[in-house]
C-alpha cells in the first residue's frame, strides 16, 4: 500500500482547508465568529470553575486540563513554529486577526477537546446532553479553520492533546481526597472567588479571541454572577 510523501500530506491539509474555508457566507461568519470564542483559554477557564462550583473533582479536573494541555501546546507550538494559513496562502477568509505564526497545533482546539472530554464526563456518552455540548465544541475547534487562523492539523492534534491530557488527569483526580475537601465551606468559596475574578477579567475589557467572539465577554460574566448569587443563597 503506497504511502503519502509530506508533501501530498500537505498538499491535502490544504484542500480540506480550502474546503472548509471557501464555503463561508454571512451566516457561517454569525455563527463562528461566535462560537469559536468558546476556546478562548480564559472562557475555558471560567467554564471550568463554574463547574467546581456543582462537580468539584470534575471541574478541578477540567481546570488543570485546561492548564496543562495549553501549557504543552504552547510547548509544542514554539517547537515547530509553523505558518498559519494567511502566511501561505493567498484568499484567505479570515474571521478576527490575521496571524501569521505558531500555527501547529491549535490552541483553542486544545481547550475545545477538553470541554469535549468534560462533558462525556459530566453525563454519559449515552446521554444526549453529552453530545450537544460535545458538537458545540467541536464546532468551535472547526472555526479556527472557517476562520482561517489553522489548518485541519492543527485542529485535529489540539482536540487530542485536550482531550488525552484531561483523561490521564480525570483517572489521576481517582486518588484525590475529594471527599474530605468537600467537607469544607472553602470547597466552594474558594471556586466562587476564581469565578468572580475570571468573570471580573472577563467582562472589564479583555479582549476575546477571536474578536468577532466579544459578545461572550459581556454574556457570560454576567451569567457567571447570576450563577453565583444562586450558589451563595443556597450555600448561606
């Protein structure tokens, strides 16, 4: 069986690029330009805390995976330093800024494949919830490449890096006193301090990415609060 030489495996990220990128139109652009927000490292953040609020061993789970999928992408991403689509290609259908570096792997894929792990977690793959939260993440990872800043690759090894970091941790998170912690008050004050301050950042001019996404900003902080006030009256 023949096998593609490097550049055939380029040749091809590109037309799937092309693909997915040449079929925008003014609804696509509504729409990804707001969900793929949704991988924002510091929307993933506070998404993450708000479920230490309900699941804490989850959401401290999804937190660290955050953290440390975004850490090794990063890693990765200094490694190969490789160009982004507008670098290479010409037409490009860009949504927000245009980069033109580090492209490999994505890092908001990466935060969207924790997300994506995190809710198979949070319910069962036989639940429908599961996937609905689960597509829309993914939804948002295939908007880097409809918003022209990656290439399927990229996508693709960022969702495994999110989701494979976030497993190892979840079956680790198995030794955590989990139990014990929830003993304490401090086991949801101390997650309703880290959301009222992502939510703080958030909505107090940070700036999203893409920025086509900014309405998140203003969205989810207050939902955050609103969230919150339900929490402190219960907890009180």
């Amino acid at each position: 069986m023949s096998r593609l030489s490097p550049m055939q495996d380029m040749d091809s990220s590109h037309a799937l690029f092309r693909l997915i990128n040449d079929s925008h139109s003014p609804i696509g652009d509504a729409f990804f330009g707001v969900v793929s927000g949704l991988g924002d490292g510091l929307v993933i953040a506070l998404l993450a805390s708000l479920l230490m609020l309900y699941r804490l061993r989850l959401g401290m789970v999804a937190l660290s995976g955050y953290l440390l999928s975004g850490l090794i992408a990063q890693i990765f991403k200094r490694i190969f330093d490789m160009p982004r689509p507008p670098a290479v290609l010409e037409n490009v259908h860009v949504l927000g800024s245009a980069f033109t570096s580090h492209s490999f792997p994505s890092g908001h894929a990466t935060s969207d494949g924790v997300l994506v792990l995190v809710a198979f977690l949070l319910w069962s793959v036989k639940d429908w919830r599961s996937w609905a939260l689960a597509t829309l993440f993914l939804l948002a990872a295939v908007g880097r490449v409809y918003g022209g800043v990656h290439f399927p690759i990229d996508v693709v090894a960022g969702l495994g890096i999110g989701i494979i970091t976030t497993w190892l941790l979840w079956r680790w998170s198995e030794k955590w006193p989990v139990n014990h912690w929830l003993k304490s008050d401090w086991s949801w004050k101390i997650p309703a301090l880290i959301v009222a301050g992502e939510a703080a950042v958030l909505g107090l001019g940070y700036r999203m990415q893409p920025d086509t996404a900014q309405s998140l900003a203003l969205v989810l902080p207050i939902a955050s609060l609103i969230i919150l006030m339900q929490v402190w009256k219960r907890r009180s």
